[in-house]
C-alpha cells in the first residue's frame, strides 16, 4: 500500500523587492477552502519575486504529520488540516509562524471500502473554514464540524449511512464549500447528488441540530 505522509514546512517568502508578504500584504491572509477564498486558486497578496536562491526560499520550520492527502487551510495566523492515524484521524490547528500545535482532535474513521489499496484510508478533501468553524470530511465520508479555537467537536454527519444509492468509489474527495449558514457537498446516488447542511441553530424558526441535512438533490451526480 502506497501512501502520501504529509510533512508540513513553513517558508519565508518575499515579494519582488525583498519585503516578506506577511509584513507587507494588506490584503485578506486567509486560504478559507480548496481552492482559496474565491475557489479559482487566486492569491490577493503583492506579486512573488520572479527569482528565488538556488536553495528556495529559506524553511522556517519543519514537522511531520500522519498519513494524508488533504490539504492546508488557514486564516493566516493558524493552519489547519487533517491526516490519518492508526484507525483515526486527525484534525489539527498549527501555529503559522512557529508551527507548533494549537490543538489536534482524533476521532474514529472506518474505512470499508475494497478499491483504495493503494491509497488506503488517508483523507483526500480539504478541510473548510467558516466562520468560528472547521469542516472536515473522511475518507469514508464522514463529516465532522469543530469548534476553531479548541478543537471540540460540535457535530458529525455520515454522507452515506441513510443512502444505500451513495456512491462511495474508491475514497471521498470532494471539498465542502460554505453558502450563508450551509456547507455544500457531494454524496453521489440517486436521491443524494449534492447535499446542503445546515449549521445555525435556528431554521426557520425551528431548532435545528448543527449539521442537520436539510436538502439533497434528486439525481445521480456521481
């Protein structure tokens, strides 16, 4: 079995004269979801040199994580991401500039599926921040929101567990994306294409659990 063993380094990058973007930028730091703020993998920050030493920019800190093909989100200050570990995985928030653990949260997440030998459990989407929130989603497609400043896990919501149509392929890699008070995915199947979950307390005047499934389309998306 072939999998990826995240590793994660902080760099000091400069802009074109020589100032470090983080002293510099006046623009959003943030990197919210997959893709960056707008999804179009677009920095809003002053251009990056055009020349770098022939060693890279200089590593400021290095750290090994778990197994993972996930990737990093951050609001600039902490980076969040997530891996696999034994039977579980791991959410973690990283200190940006030093990145030492803020926090890391492990939870349960089986992993039943027969085609991934190669890439096996390891989580493939990316986390998503929103709000005072972090989402995260499995291999298996759990879904897990967590409060960002401890790490607490607010709500779970299996994608798959009420829809036996759900196509669970070879490992879920989808990335939520956040709408207003929904975070928007994938389940794939006939009655669960896309799905949208609620994450205010209050839907219409009605007390809603956080993570509740309040729409799924009808239709194969997969």
């Amino acid at each position: 079995m072939k999998i990826a063993v995240a590793l994660v380094f902080g760099l000091a990058l400069t802009t074109a004269d020589g100032v470090r973007i983080r002293e510099r930028a006046s623009g959003d730091a943030s990197w919210p979801q997959w893709g960056g703020p707008s999804r179009n993998f677009v920095v809003d920050a002053p251009a990056l040199a055009t020349t770098w030493p022939a060693g890279g920019p200089r590593r400021l800190w290095q750290r090994p994580l778990g197994d993972g093909f996930s990737t990093i989100v951050t609001d600039g200050a902490t980076l969040y991401t997530l891996y696999h570990q034994g039977p579980d995985d791991v959410a973690a928030a990283l200190d940006a500039a030093s990145g030492s653990t803020k926090w890391e949260t492990r939870y349960a997440a089986p992993f039943r599926e027969l085609c991934s030998q190669q890439l096996g459990p390891a989580p493939r989407s990316a986390p998503l921040i929103t709000g005072d929130r972090l989402v995260t989603i499995s291999a298996a497609g759990l879904v897990n929101g967590f409060d960002r400043s401890t790490g607490r896990v607010l709500w779970t919501h299996d994608l798959f567990a009420a829809d036996r149509d759900a196509l669970r392929a070879c490992g879920y890699s989808s990335s939520p994306l956040a709408y207003k008070n929904l975070i928007i995915t994938t389940a794939g199947g006939k009655s669960a294409g896309v799905i949208a979950l609620e994450t205010l307390r209050v839907h219409f005047g009605n007390a809603v659990r956080f993570g509740t499934r309040i729409y799924a389309s009808n239709g194969d998306f997969g």
